[in-house]
C-alpha cells in the first residue's frame, strides 16, 4: 500500500517520528513538532505532520487496525471506569 517512510528534502524522517511518538503519548500535537524541531509557523499546521504519507506509514506499522480493534473491542468489555475500584 504504501512506499515506505519519504524523507523530505531537509531530511525530516527523525523529527516526524520522534514527534508522532510525543502525539501518541498525548502531547498536543503543535508542542510535539516545536520540541522535535519544525517551525512554529509549520506546527500551526498539524495536519501537514498527521497527513503526510510518512505519518500514515508509521501509524500503520506501529497501530495496526487489529490492535485498534481490539482495543475498542477490550474497552466495550470493561465493567469499570480506569483508576476506580
């Protein structure tokens, strides 16, 4: 489906896996990609990072659709709220 991870001309293949892993940990998107080094003026535009093809990449490989469904799968399952007893 997909080529592979591109790197962009200035070579950002680093910083927008190092800022896809702050997202995913919960890091608000715009402070993820200031931390790993795009423009302010760029973080403005998180859809640029989220989008691109090498995010899409990235995302399938480290969350495919079976791990997705299985945590929406385990989720619909709980019988208590997360932290509760």
């Amino acid at each position: 489906m997909y080529e592979g991870i591109r790197t962009y001309d200035n070579g950002r293949k680093e910083e927008q896996k190092k800022a896809l892993k702050d997202v995913v940990a919960g890091m608000p998107k715009y402070q993820a990609m200031v931390k790993n080094g795009y423009a302010k003026a760029t973080a403005r535009n998180p859809e640029k990072l989220m989008e691109s093809k090498g995010a899409q990449q990235w995302l399938m490989e480290h969350y495919p659709d079976e791990l997705l469904a299985q945590v929406g799968l385990d989720g619909l399952k709980a019988n208590k709220i997360h932290g509760t007893c």
